[in-house]
C-alpha cells in the first residue's frame, strides 16, 4: 500500500519523536505513526505501510532490549552509536540515583590502531574491530549494553546490580582485555591486538548526567594510555585532576600553534669530508610567553593526541621553505632543509600535489627538501596512500631521509621500495662509539650497507671531536649534534654560519684523512 502524499498525515512523514515510559527516553518512533494513531479510523491503516507497528507503545514501559533495535547502529560492527548510548547512560544514571543500585561505564580502546591501518589496510581493521566487538559482548551479561564510540574505541554501560565493587570491574577489565587479545586470524595472517581500559563506578561519577559519567571513565582510560598498552584505570579525583590538566595543555598547545609561539628551530649538518654546512633540519620548539622553552617531548605527544601533527606539518613546512629562501637572498649556500613529516601527513591523498605547489610557490626546486620519516612508517608501512605518498615525493625529486635508523626493523627490500636517499644513524649507536668497540662495528656495518646501496649517511646525536673523528674515519659522510650546532632560532643562523665558517679557516679539518 503506497504512502499518502497528501492530506494531514503528510506534515509527520520522516520525523522522529520520543517515545517515553517514565523519566527515560527509550525509543524512537515515525510521528507519522503517532499521527496515525491520533486521528484513528483510515488513517490508522497508514500503519501497515510503514511497517513499523505500534508495539504496545501507549500501553506500557519499553525495556532498553526492545528499544535498542530502533537506535542507529555502527555500519561496521553492528553496535549503537554515542548518542544511543549516552541515552542508555542517562538511564542507569538515573536508575541508580538514590537507590542500593550500583552500575559502572567502561571505556576500552585498542592499542596500536593507526599501525594497524598502515600494515594491513582499513578493511583488515573494520574485521578486526567487529571480532573485538563480538568479544567485549562474549564477556558481558545479554542485558549489558556496548556501543562504538570511535574508530577504536567502545564503551560499556552495565545494567545495574546490587552487588558491584571495585575489585569486580577490575576482573571484568582484565575479561575484557583477554577475550581482545586472542588473536583475530584474515586471509591466513594472525592479527595480535591489546587494548587500554578505564572505567569508572557510579558511585563515584561526577556530576549529574551520563554522559559526565562517561566522560569520567574516558578520562581514566586516557591516564590508562598514558601508562602504556594493556593498562587498567579506574576513575578518581585525581586522576580526574591529570586529566584536565593534559585537556588544558591541549588547548594551549593549539592556541600556541595558531599564534606562532611553536616554530621551527634549525639544528646544522656538515660534511665529514669538507667541513661544510650541508643542510639543516627544522626541530618544532614552544616558546612559552611566560614558561619559556617548553622541551618537545612534552608537547609533540600532546599535539599527536589531539591529531594537530598534520597542522604542525604544515607550519613547519612553510617556515622551513621560508628560511632556504632568506639563506639564499643573503647569499649563504645551504643546499637543503629536512622537515619532519608525520604518518598523519603521510595519510594525506593530496600530499604529493600539496608539496609541489608549495616549493612552487617559493621557487625552489624539490631537492633542497628533504623528507624525514621514521624507520617505523617503512617497516609498518603496507602498499597504501602512505607508500604512494613517499615514492610519489621521491620522484617529484625530494631527498628522502630515514630517520632513526637502527631502531626499527628496516629491510634492504623496503629501503629500495621507498627510494631512501639517505639513513640518519640513531643517536644510540654514536654515543660514547669512540671508546665502544662494539658500537664501532655496528657503526660500520651499518656504512658498509649504505655504501653498496648507493645511499648517503648522517650521523645524529655527535657530541664529541672524538666521536666526529671516529665517524669520519668510518666513512660517514655527515654527522649533526650538539658537538656539531645546537638547534636554534633562523635569526641566528647566519651568524653560526659566519663563524662556523671562520673555524674551517684557522682551525684543522676533522676529515676522513684522520689518524
């Protein structure tokens, strides 16, 4: 039977109304069957059309059972959305509310999502997903309720119970984590996952809604991550306290980065061989109006958190492109700028396209930047937009550099798919190699690779003549570090280059020609 498309029942058509049974919003009918209901007789038969029968609805309570099927549900995994769950987190809010009745709300999140994406794909992740979110239901009663609140994240709201304490939730928590952690087997290959949880019980929720409830064990789930993979938390004041204090440095973080106080520092590379400057790297420094300079591994984290990296990206760009041209309007030779890009950039379909209309746009041609990525994004990194976006970079003729080389698990076969122009030996292997037999021949080892694979190497973390002498009779082609040039403002760049210039001139050059 076909819709009507005229009369009085045609203003309800498409929308949607509260059912109520009591203080708690339970479901959601069309008004248009309400309508139907209203004016009675024919227009009663409109009902049979739209398939969706009354139900009882005027004649008595909806359990949250019978509702949840009309709440929108996540494509991927089947489960309710935030919404119907904040709607469901009201409810046990307020059933617990002066009563002996306990319940508790918990957040889970797997560990290690994002790499998930980039070694196997985002249709590898949504299965891997639905599996853990079978399994948080496996563990938890059928009157329980769980919703996806994120790409990797979901929430938990228990239907309360007389007896419920602190030690339960724990064990459940650890339930939880176990059903997660068994491994999630596609196309052959065993997937492991972990996942961090906070929860928080009732009775110590703050204020007076759900979703300040659920907001609370999202905060004992962020002290959680903080903590590292697999770790528990159960929401207390001061964790409550930790947690507005990193939400307060997040939105200072950005504030920072929108006014300037966050921008680039420049740390000099030079040659082995000549002496000569032959780059510089762009590090993000915090200039704090009032704290001064705020150390990068107490922001960079925070700005990973709050998904501003691409942001920074951005500006770090921009300046870096800035500085080669006022090097080379004061006549200062500095062939290039490495700029730090983040697997968030690297994600990006547009980068490629993005770059070149940047160096465009300041004249300058693709190999006086270079790209810094991680050894980490090539060994995690599968056939994707990231993969693309390097080669793509590669070929457009920017210098790609590895960086952190040593730490991660980089093969020959994945340093030749992504064009590696050049590894940064890891800090780790230099410090203190002069005196370190061992580190010498990892050191070594590692130069005699490069020079077979055709690749340049630079040397990080020298602070030492003694371990600059080592690295240029090893064969190392440049070296960067304190030893070498602390990272500092563009304003004074040009007088480090004058002097360091003036130091190639009278003093004797630390060359490979050392003994």
């Amino acid at each position: 039977m076909p819709q009507p498309t005229t009369g009085p029942l045609t203003r309800f058509r498409n929308r949607i109304v509260p059912v109520l049974s009591g203080p708690p919003l339970l479901a959601f009918v069309p008004a248009i069957t309400l309508a139907a209901y209203w004016l009675g007789g024919e227009s009663a038969l409109v009902l049979a059309s739209l398939g969706l029968p009354l139900l009882l609805a005027f004649g008595g309570a909806f359990s949250p059972r019978t509702a949840e099927p009309m709440v929108p549900r996540d494509s991927v995994t089947g489960l309710m959305l935030r919404d119907g769950f904040a709607a469901v987190m009201d409810q046990a809010h307020k059933a617990t509310e002066g009563s002996d009745l306990r319940s508790a709300c918990f957040v889970l999140e797997l560990d290690d999502y994002k790499e998930l994406i980039d070694r196997h794909g985002q249709g590898a992740a949504d299965s891997v997903v639905q599996r853990c979110g079978e399994r948080i239901i496996s563990v938890l009663r059928a009157k329980d309720t769980v919703a996806r609140i994120g790409d990797s994240r979901f929430a938990i709201c228990l239907t309360p119970v007389r007896q419920l304490d602190l030690e339960l939730c724990i064990q459940l928590s650890g339930r939880m984590q176990s059903a997660v952690e068994e491994p999630v087997s596609l196309d052959g290959i065993s997937i492991y996952m972990s996942c961090s949880v906070g929860f928080c019980l009732r009775s110590r929720a703050p204020g007076k809604t759900g979703e300040d409830w659920l907001a609370a064990a999202a905060a004992a789930l962020s002290d959680a991550q903080q903590a590292g993979p697999s770790a528990i938390r159960s929401y207390s004041a001061e964790i409550q306290k930790r947690s507005k204090a990193r939400s307060d440095l997040r939105d200072e973080v950005s504030a920072a980065l929108e006014s300037g106080q966050i921008q680039p520092w420049y740390q000099p590379q030079i040659s082995t061989d000549t002496g000569k400057v032959t780059g510089f790297e762009a590090l993000a420094r915090w200039i704090h109006p009032v704290q001064g300079l705020i150390a990068p591994d107490v922001f960079l984290p925070v700005m990973e958190e709050a998904g501003l990296m691409e942001r920074l990206g951005q500006v770090m760009l921009y300046h870096a492109l800035t500085a080669l041209k006022a090097w080379d309007s004061a006549g200062v030779d500095v062939p290039r700028v490495g700029v730090n890009f983040a697997t968030d950039e690297l994600r990006n379909p547009g980068l490629v396209d993005k770059i070149k209309w940047e160096l465009d746009r300041f004249d300058l041609t693709p190999d006086r930047l270079s790209v810094e990525i991680l050894e980490t994004v090539v060994t995690d990194c599968p056939d994707d937009t990231v993969a693309r976006n390097i080669t793509g970079l590669s070929k457009l003729g920017c210098r790609i550099d590895l960086d952190d080389f040593g730490t991660g698990h980089a093969s020959i076969a994945s340093i030749r798919r992504f064009a590696i122009s050049r590894i940064k030996i890891d800090r780790s292997f230099v410090m203190k190699a002069d005196r370190d037999p061992e580190q010498q021949r990892l050191i070594g080892a590692i130069l005699t690779m490069a020079e077979r694979l055709e690749l340049e190497t630079l040397a990080e973390g020298v602070e030492t003549v003694g371990e600059h002498a080592l690295l240029a009779q090893l064969g190392c082609d440049h070296v960067q570090g304190f030893g070498i040039g602390r990272p500092m403002p563009f304003d004074q760049t040009l007088d480090w280059i004058a002097a360091h210039r003036a130091k190639l001139r009278d003093a004797p050059r630390i060359g490979r020609d050392v003994t």
